[in-house]
C-alpha cells in the first residue's frame, strides 16, 4: 500500500479523531497533532494541562512566537514525517488549525500531503 498522508482540520467535535480512529482500526496509523510540542514545551515551564480561556490563548501565543522565532511547530511535523516515511505506517494524520501552517507543510511534503477537512452533515 502506497503511504498516504493527510493534514486533518476542522471544528472540535466534528469527528476528526473518529475518523482517525477508524483508519486504524484496518490500517497501521499515525495520529499526530501540531500542538503536541506546544504542549510540551508549555509543560516545562508550568502549564499543567488545564483548558481555560488563559490557558488556550498562552498555547496559542506559545505556538506563534515559536512559529516566528524559528518555525518549530513546521519542523516538528516534518520531523514526525520523515519518521512515518521510515516506518511501517500506512496512513499518517496531522492535526493542524492554522491554514498558513497546513500549507507549509503541504508545501515542504512535496504536495504529498493531503488536507482533509471535517464538517458536520
């Protein structure tokens, strides 16, 4: 099976980690989202995982700076590509919101990468 990437984005609850969850239920997957090492590096410095209105906007101003400073988050996911690529993995799904940051990433995949967007019916 050819290795299939997709970049997966739409509203909360609208399904997206169903259908992930789906894909692996026949297939070796990948689920990954961009926030992770945001969350990681947070973590270091105090943030313990809490979802309050402060909390979202410090992960977001967290992402952006690191995105400004030296595109972390990109070079994160394309790290967590090259490792799928090396792999057994069939399908790889990247979880992003911003669509600057999904082009990006499209962009660097050599347009292997799919988007994928999630709506309600």
């Amino acid at each position: 099976m050819k290795k299939l990437v997709f970049v997966i984005n739409g509203r909360g609850g609208v399904g997206k980690d169903t259908l992930c969850d789906f894909a692996a239920d026949a297939f070796a997957v990948k689920n990954v989202s961009s926030i992770t090492p945001i969350k990681e590096l947070a973590a270091q410095i105090g943030w313990q995982g809490e979802k309050t209105d402060r909390a979202r906007k410090f992960l977001s101003d967290l992402k952006a700076l690191l995105i400004s400073y030296n595109d972390y988050p990109t070079a994160w996911a394309i790290r967590q590509y090259r490792d799928f690529l090396a792999s057994e993995e069939q399908i790889m799904f990247l979880h992003v919101r911003e669509g600057e940051e999904i082009d990006k990433f499209v962009h660097a995949t050599e347009g292997n990468a799919k988007t994928l967007l999630i709506r309600r019916a």
